[in-house]
C-alpha cells in the first residue's frame, strides 16, 4: 500500500522510565531537547525515526519502536512515544481533500488549467501525486466529481511507447480503460504522451482515458 500516511506523535505509557538506548537509538549520543515536544521535533527530523523517550533534556530518537524482547536501563520520570499512523480519512480532511471510502482514494480536482508538469508539481505540494486511476471502480468513483466534455490531466505518462501509472510504473496499465476511439494520437505536434481522464466522448458518456497532449492546460486532479 502507499506510505503517504502521515504520523503523529503518541503517548506510550508502557514503556514509561525505561531507557532503550544502545539498542535502538539513531545517534550515538542523546540529543538535549527542551520540552516534550522539541524532542519530538527534533526525532521527527531524523530519518526513520519511529519513537522516542524524553527526560529532563534527555531526548532519545529511536529507529523502531521498543517491544518486551528489547533490554531496558529503568530510568524513572522517562516519558515514552511512539508514532502511530493517522487514517487516509482524516489525513485527507485535513488536507481539505474530498475522501471516496469505496476505493479509498483522496482526492482533490483543480479547475485552473495546468499542462501536466504544473499539475504534478502542485499535487506534490499538496504532499500527493497526479491520481492513479488504474481500475475501472476508481474511474467511476472520480467520475461523479468530473464535469462532462472536460479533460483532466491524471498520472498516466507514455513512456517510451508503455503506457506508465506516473506513481507507480509498476501498475499494469488496463487497455479496458481507454475511451471509445482512443488513444488516438489526434495531435501529432505536440504529440498525445499524457493520458487525461474524459467523460462523455461516447454516446453513453462513459468515463474513461484519452491520451492528450502533456503541454495542455486541463483541469487535473491530484491523490494524497
Ligand atoms: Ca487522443
């Protein structure tokens, strides 16, 4: 699954006035922190940094989180901390995205025009990507959202002569998902190399992807 989730910082009384130093600590020497909290800043910094223990200004960051196998000095007054996903749900309101349970997607369409390049940046500002829409259940589910006859640029790049998910190229892209009539190449200069989301370019108005020119302003739609 993704690792888009963002952490927060949990209170973890179990492992309260116990030190795991020497085990699993990221520096070689505990950092002096202030404050609870700047030692969690301070750990959130750190790459891989999944817990941390604090006293006074004793601020260890730990690369995992402590489990009973691990040996411990006790130490008392150490508070302990942990990181603990938040849900995609809540993640995504904060973010002020419009989460689909069904598919669970989080998603946010922009309505100013972007060639793809800018479309991909201001997802990336968002902390997210250009939607991956490679199956037929998340066309649909995005599809309530999308404006018929318009075009929305998604992550899907032609890549070398491969259709590739931009997120992912790992994903089998699905041929199924092609509009009626497309990919087309319609443009040859410049040529269609970015797959765009459409509704509406069969008689039914059936969602499905075109491939578009990538230096186009369309709408787009990014996923966190
Ligand atoms: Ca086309």
């Amino acid at each position: 699954m993704h690792s888009n989730h963002i952490h927060f910082w949990r209170r973890n009384e179990k492992y309260d006035d116990k030190i795991f130093a020497n085990q699993l600590n990221i520096t070689e020497e505990p950092l002096h922190a202030t404050s609870v909290t700047s030692c969690g800043r301070l750990c959130s910094n750190l790459r891989k940094s999944s817990a941390f223990s604090f006293m006074k200004n004793v601020c260890y960051c730990y690369d995992s989180k402590p489990t009973d196998r691990f040996v411990f000095t006790t130490m008392g007054g150490v508070v302990y901390y942990s990181e603990e996903p938040v849900a995609k749900y809540i993640e995504c309101a904060d973010k002020i995205y419009t989460y689909l349970g069904d598919v669970d997607l989080c998603i946010k369409v922009y309505s100013d025009g972007r060639n793809s390049t800018d479309a991909a940046d201001k997802c990336r500002s968002d902390g997210g990507h250009l939607i991956t829409l490679d199956t037929a259940e998340k066309l649909h589910a995005f599809s309530e959202f999308a404006t018929k006859y318009t075009a929305y640029h998604i992550g899907l790049e032609n890549i070398e002569g491969r259709w590739e998910w931009t997120r992912d190229s790992t994903l089998v892209f699905d041929p199924s998902l092609w509009n009626a009539n497309e990919p087309n190449g319609q443009s040859v200069s410049p040529p269609e190399l970015c797959g765009a989301f459409f509704r509406g370019s069969d008689i039914n108005g059936m969602p499905g992807v075109a491939d578009v020119p990538c230096c186009i302003p369309f709408h787009f739609v990014c996923e966190l």
